[in-house]
C-alpha cells in the first residue's frame, strides 16, 4: 500500500554477488534503406521501427540511407542549371546533401521513439574513396568518429552514395552506390553480413513486376545468381565487394524476417507467398491507442476492423472512419480479428478483453500493464491452450527494451534482482521539482507534453511503477511479489532538495521475493541521476555478477506505439515461422 513520501527510507540497494562485470558486448547490424523505402520523410517513421525491432533484440545498428526519393536528380539538376558539369569538384559536395538530410531526417524519426540516434555526415563518416568523382570506389575508412558513435549511442544514421577522396574532396559511388557503402561498412567493421531493406522481399528469378510467368524467389543466392538476376535491385559494384571481402548480403522487405541471402551458395529459387493484410482490432484510443492507428490506417500491410473506444462519437485527435469505432466488446472480437492490440487505461476491463480474445485463439499484443499484471502467467496458459500469442514489452518502459533486457539477462543464467526507473510521468515531474517548478505546474507541464493522464493518481502513487515490477519479476523469477508491495507516494506537499529518482526494485532473498516502489535520494548510480524529463532505465543483476541495462523514453505516444508495432511485428514473424515461410 502507499506510503508518505516523507518516509524515504530505501531497501537496501541490489549488490551482485561478486564484482559486477558489464554484459556482453551489443551485436552490431548495418542496415541499408534506399529511396524505394524512403521515399519522403512520411516513411521515417517505418525506417525507425526497422531500426527499433533489431535495438530492442539487443544490437547496435549503423543504418546507412539513401537520399528521398528523386531528391538526387533534383539536386544534380539544380547544380548543372549553374553551369556544373561532370567534372567540377563541387559537385559531389552539393549532391550527397541528398543523402546528408534524410539521415538527419531518420535520426530524428528515431529519437522520437526513444532511440539514442545520432547521425553523421559523408565527411564524418570517413569512407575514402578512389577514381572518378561520379563513379569511385571506396578502398579505405577513416573510422574514429564513426566506432566512437558506436560506442556511444544505440543507432548511428550515415549518408551512402557519398566518400572522400584523399584530397579531400567528396565523390560518388555511383548508382546504386549506397548498397556499395553498406556492403563497405559491413567489411570494415568486420561483419559477415549486410542488410539491405528494399521494396520486395529477396531476389527473384524474373521481374515480380513483369508478365512473364510466375517470379520464383531465392532463399539462397550464389554471386553469380545475383549479377545474373539483381538488375538494378542490387548495384553489381557492391555484390563484387561483397564477394572479394567475403560479406553476405542479405535481401529483405521491411518488416519481414525472411529474406534471399546472397552468398558462396545457391538454392533453386521457390514460390514467394505474398501476405494477406493483417487484421487488427484496436482497443483503446487514447494516447496509445491513436497512435497505433495514426501507424496503422495507412499500412498496407494491416487493415483496421475495428476500434474499441467506450464513447465511439466522441471526437478524436487521429483521422479514421467513424465507421470502425464501436463501444460493443464483442461485436469487436465477432469480426474476427487475427490480431488484438489492446490499450485501454483500465485495467479491469482490458485483463477480461485480453482473455476474451485469448480464448477466441486471437493473439494479443497489449500495453496495458495493469491488465497483464494481474497473472501474466495465466495469460500465457491461456494463450498456449488456444494456439495463440501474447505480448506485452509495451506494457514496460515504453519505448525502453526492459522485457527484452530482462529475458537476455535470465538466458544468460539465474537473476539476483532488478532496479528500474519505470514511469516516465513521474520521472518527468521529479526534474522539473528539481528545477524548481511547483508541484500544480510540473503536473500541468507533464499533462500538456501528453505523459500525464487527467487522472495521475495511479502514476503518483506508485501503483503504476508496482505494476511494472510485478511485470519485470515475473520475467525474472517466473512469479511475482504481492499486491501489498510497498510504494511511496509523490504528493502536492513534495521538497525535491537535490536529484530525486522513483525506484521500482525487486530481490530474490531467501527464496522470498522483496520488492518495492519508493522515493531515492540517494542516488549512487549515474544510470538514474542522469535520466532527464520522461526517459525510464532498468538494471538487471545476474547471479554471476554481470549486470545488464537499457534506457529509453518511458512515457509519450509515439515510444510505447513503438514498442506496441514490434511486439505485433514479432507475432507476425512468429506466424510466418509455425507455417514454414522462407
């Protein structure tokens, strides 16, 4: 039950058992998005969520991009009205500014997901290159800034197309030529492979697009099979670097696992089965709910049956046809859903709708903390006895990984504890008591930057947080601690005084589960004190004292849809995986 946050005493801080050792080093994926994806900024957003799912599975990423769509042609025809030609020096400067600004562009699509992005320039970046400036090779990296970036932030954006003579002057690498930069990137980092994202799912025998019998795709491509058949879907200059640095590409479609995987071995290409749209039931249109359908409305790849909404005329802040919207649960579930994704703030009403759904073999992805903390494990039951999927990452830290954290630390081996940041509202409230506000106007801020719901309460009371530790213990010890977990209260009569963080912990002691939601003063560890505004962190202690972390943004619409699409995204993958899909 609550208690005043005038008594801070803290549990003891987690300690591992022996000196703490950092987790295994991030896996690091180059992903390569052209112009077919990227065609103007409005696709950011999907190029953030590629991005998102393989952050979230635990990997770095270097996602190297193309200009938008046309914007090379545009920019190559504005320098030649000047009197540019071919073999001017500035040239090359002025066209991989193309490239230059939709990395910046993707950088900032993913840090509105909570993402820790930063993007680099072609200069930057440090690809040296060869031979003519519209068509050189790239033959050396000077990568300081860019293992650096690495080091220090979870997704680094980089210009293709685009290298630096050694006189210092920008080049080109030709049409097509940021495939060629993925494939370079992958080698010098010393990787073996490299994505690239287009707009078709791998590397056929024949045109998909052509009439001339049915296109086969390969599962497995040789070298030869991919000059042979990649025509301008893959630029030939980078399928012969993959081959002499011994790099396999990768050939995929956005939001796919499966892909044609190009390399010293070939498979007799095979049918392709194209997806059916997915069919979601929403649940929920508030902050969560209409962003999900902000996403998914102009997805081809879903198709929106239907939104629960308790008031289906109320005006909404997300454009969708009023037809959709209904307040019959269900006449939601009779449309036949092949997928809820549940939102709704109460969490009475969404556990009974997830087992509804459950029970009717629907998956479920769901944000609904509440809902689920009630026995996830019966959920789970449930969902297993009817051949269907729930997920709930989105129920926990928002657009921060922590279930995901979590379950790697505990395949790693047994789990001593945790301790978290876990609500971004409060979180959010606490720096601006820190900065001096008053309680009335850090609520009001945290309302108006859409993190505070009208009523707080579950928020400052620390029911919130509770329920994401009994979330978080279930994934660690597979169980969780009482309803009677203690919580301090943060209230109107609240003195900051210096740093204040609300800390979500739980211990196995003894075989006896302590956990606890309370107030710190004391901040040791910089992995909290530094967390500003809404961004929630986890710390994860294994038995064996290594000790994981993530951080992200805990609280906001656009983090916690983020996450919500990569659980349906997994679903999706798993779909495809239990019917044999290649």
């Amino acid at each position: 039950m609550p208690h005043s946050a005038a008594a801070l005493a803290l549990v003891e801080p987690l300690k591992p058992s022996v000196s703490a050792q950092p987790a295994p080093a991030a896996d690091v994926v180059v992903l390569k998005f052209g112009s077919s994806i990227l065609r103007t900024a409005a696709q950011a957003p999907a190029v953030a969520s590629e991005v998102y799912g393989h952050v979230r599975a635990g990997r770095k990423v270097v996602a190297v991009v193309s200009a938008l769509a046309g914007q090379t042609d545009h920019l190559l025809a504005e320098a030649r009205e000047l009197g540019l030609d071919h073999d001017n020096d500035l040239l090359p400067d002025y066209v991989v500014l193309g490239e230059e600004r939709a990395a910046a562009l993707t950088a900032i699509a993913c840090d509105r997901i909570g993402l820790d992005a930063k993007s680099l320039s072609v200069r930057e970046l440090g690809v040296v290159a060869e031979g003519p400036l519209e068509h050189a090779r790239p033959v050396g990296l000077k990568g300081d800034l860019l293992r650096q970036a690495l080091a220090e932030h979870q997704v680094v954006v980089v210009p293709g197309f685009g290298a630096v003579r050694p006189d210092e002057k920008v080049a080109l690498l030709g049409r097509g030529g940021s495939d060629l930069t993925a494939v370079f990137l992958a080698a010098e980092l010393g990787l073996k492979r490299v994505r690239l994202v287009k707009d078709v799912d791998g590397l056929y025998d024949r045109d998909p697009a052509s009439n001339s019998g049915r296109p086969l795709r390969y599962r497995q491509a040789s070298w030869d099979d991919a000059r042979r058949h990649g025509g301008a879907l893959v630029q030939h200059d980078a399928i012969e670097l993959a081959e002499s640095r011994g790099v396999e590409i990768e050939v995929a479609a956005l939001g796919r696992a499966d892909c044609t995987v190009v390399g010293n071995h070939s498979a007799p290409p095979g049918r392709s089965i194209p997806d059916a749209p997915v069919r979601v039931a929403v649940a929920g249109c508030g902050v969560v709910g209409g962003g999900l359908l902000a996403r998914l409305l102009p997805d081809s790849r879903y198709e929106v049956v239907g939104v629960l909404v308790r008031d289906p005329k109320k005006a909404r802040d997300v454009d969708a046809p009023a037809e959709l919207f209904t307040a019959d649960r269900e006449a939601l579930l009779d449309l036949k859903p092949d997928l809820l994704v549940e939102a709704l703030s109460e969490g009475g009403a969404g556990h009974d709708l997830i087992r509804a759904a459950l029970e009717r073999g629907i998956d479920v992805a769901s944000a609904n903390k509440q809902a689920i903390s009630r026995d996830p494990g019966g959920l789970q039951k449930l969902a297993e006895q009817n051949g269907a999927r729930l997920a709930y990452s989105a129920a926990v830290g928002g657009g921060s990984p922590m279930i995901e954290t979590l379950r790697a630390a505990r395949a790693a081996g047994p789990v001593a504890g945790f301790e978290a940041v876990l609500n971004g509202t409060v979180n959010f409230m606490l720096d601006r008591l820190d900065q001096g506000a008053d309680f009335a106007d850090a609520l009001s801020d945290a309302r108006i930057a859409g993190f505070a719901e009208e009523d707080p309460s579950s928020d400052l009371e620390g029911r919130d947080s509770a329920a994401k530790v009994r979330l978080l213990a279930f994934e660690a010890f597979g169980e969780t601690p009482g309803d009677d977990l203690p919580c301090d209260v943060l209230a109107s009569d609240f003195a900051a005084e210096g740093p204040v963080r609300q800390i979500g912990a739980c211990r196995l002691e003894d075989g006896v589960l302590r956990a606890s939601v309370k107030l710190d003063r004391n901040l040791e560890d910089p992995l909290f004190s530094a967390l500003k505004g809404e961004r929630n962190a986890l710390k994860v202690y294994g038995e064996d004292g290594r000790v994981w972390s993530c951080k992200g943004r805990g609280a906001g619409r656009w983090p916690t849809t983020e996450s919500v699409l990569a659980d349906v995204a997994d679903i999706i993958r798993a779909r495809h995986a239990a019917l044999g899909y290649h």
